[in-house]
C-alpha cells in the first residue's frame, strides 16, 4: 500500500498546481477580454495576471489555510481539490499502479478537475485546457498505444462533437421556442459551444463506441444535479436565478467520461445487466 501512499501525496501536490492554474487562466482570459474592448485605455486596462502567487506560503494550500483561520470561498475551493485529486490518485494507483503508461491516467484527473473548476467558477471551458486534453491523448497513443486503435480518436471526436451539436441545437431551439411564446428569453442554455468542443476532446480519449455510452451517464448526473438546483431554489425562493436548470455541465461531461476511461469493463456489465435485465 505504499504506492498507494505516494500516489495520494503526488496528488496533493498536483492540487497546488491545478488550483493555481484555475486562478491564473480564468484571469489571464478576462485580462485578454479587457483589453479586446474598444472602451478600454492602458490606464483601465486589467494588470497581467501572474503565474506565481504573491501570497504567504500557508496560503497555498487550503489544508493549511483552513488551519490557519483563514476560511474563505478560495480556501475551501483549494481544500475541496486537494482532497479529490489525492482520492483520485489513491484509487489510481490502488486499480492501476504506478507505472509509466498509467501515468496518462493521473494527468488525465488533473485536467478534468482544472475544467470544472474553470467552468463551475467561471462557465468557461478554455480553449487552453482542451488542447492540453487533446495533446496528452495523442501522445498517450504514440507512446503505448494500448487502450484503442488510432481510428478511434477520430471517430471519437467526431461523434462527440455530433452528439454536442445536437445537444447545443435543441437548447437554442428551445430558448428561441421559449423566447417567442412567453416573451421571457433565456441568458444560457444547457449547453454551451465549449461543452460541444470538450465532448469532442473527451471522445477522442475513450473512443467513438464509449462517447456514446458516456453520454448516458453524463445526462443523468446532470439530471439529478438539476433537480438538485430546482429544489435548492425553491427552498432558496431566490427570485433573481432566471434558469436554475442552465448548470454547468462540464463536470457532468467529465463523469461520464472518467467512468468509461478509468473502469470500461465494470462499466460494460452495468450497461449489459441493465439491457439485457
């Protein structure tokens, strides 16, 4: 079980850098946005963010930030992604070990985790982190090559962007629908152009066969987390959420992937025992 050990360290590490990037891209994006307006001058323009912190070094950390009294929303984000990330490479390392080709599996939870830290905080899935995604796929299979044939991360990718469009299509169409009998239009809809893009990325990890299936467990974690919403607003009575049910749903993307990418056989006799009863 040392491995197991290690691997969870590694994981509380890899939180520092995934927390530090989910503060740094999203800043550098507005940054980026300010200064494309045509209203802005160099004086009211944002500073450039920097990579680094200029914090105390207990500040890095939501453990010890947390410890130290120093209780905030960023605190309890950084705690909140040091224990998924320690938990996911635990388990990584318990099912999979160490080794080299498996280490694509540990990079892989660490960008999950940065996009949907990115879009649950921000609604943004950044361009950036979907070419990291897209660049580790291509070199996991240049280098092993050993979980699906090279046809399929095109098709993969095709299908997944299919599967977005459609997804995208009917929101709007909705919305407009929405729109043109109540009056009432909708600010944003369930899906969004980078939901189709990060499909389109996941599909080209797990294969065109798995997307599909992916999709499946992605619209029932979505599902219920909407329901979630629906009722938390109802207790809430917050009358200011225009549409409680436009969630973030990368991290619905993101489970639905995670569980074709890191358990395809469990997943298969799931999906079998409920098909065939």
């Amino acid at each position: 079980m040392t491995h197991v050990f290690i691997a969870a360290l590694l994981g509380f590490l890899m939180a520092l850098i995934v927390n530090r990037l989910a503060d740094y891209l999203p800043a550098r994006r507005y940054c980026e946005l300010a200064r494309r307006n045509p209203f802005s001058t160099v004086q009211s323009s944002l500073p450039t963010p920097s990579l680094l912190p200029h914090t105390p070094l207990q500040h890095w950390f939501g453990v010890t930030s947390l410890l130290s009294g120093g209780i905030s929303r960023r605190a309890v984000r950084y705690f909140t992604v040091e224990i998924v990330l320690s938990l996911s490479f635990a388990l990584i390392a318990y099912f999979y070990g160490l080794s080299l080709p498996v280490g694509f599996f540990y990079v892989y939870a660490a960008l999950f985790t940065l996009i949907a830290v990115i879009d649950v905080e921000h609604r943004w899935v950044l361009p950036s982190t979907l070419i990291a995604l897209a660049i580790c796929g291509v070199l996991e299979w240049l280098l092993f090559g050993w979980r699906h044939a090279l046809q399929e991360m095109p098709r993969g990718a095709l299908h997944g962007f299919a599967l977005g469009l459609c997804l995208w299509l009917l929101g709007t169409g909705y919305a407009r629908l929405k729109k043109a009998v109540r009056g009432k239009a909708i600010g944003r809809t369930i899906f969004g152009s980078g939901d189709i893009w990060l499909l389109s990325a996941c599909g080209m990890l797990i294969g065109g066969e798995y997307i599909l299936f992916a999709l499946l467990i992605t619209m029932l974690s979505g599902g219920i987390a909407a329901i979630g919403v629906v009722i938390w607003s109802l207790f809430k009575r917050d009358k200011r959420r225009r549409n409680p049910l436009a969630i973030p749903y990368a991290p619905h993307i993101l489970i639905g992937t995670a569980v074709w990418l890191y358990a395809p056989a469990a997943a298969t006799a799931v999906l079998r025992s409920l098909v065939l009863g």
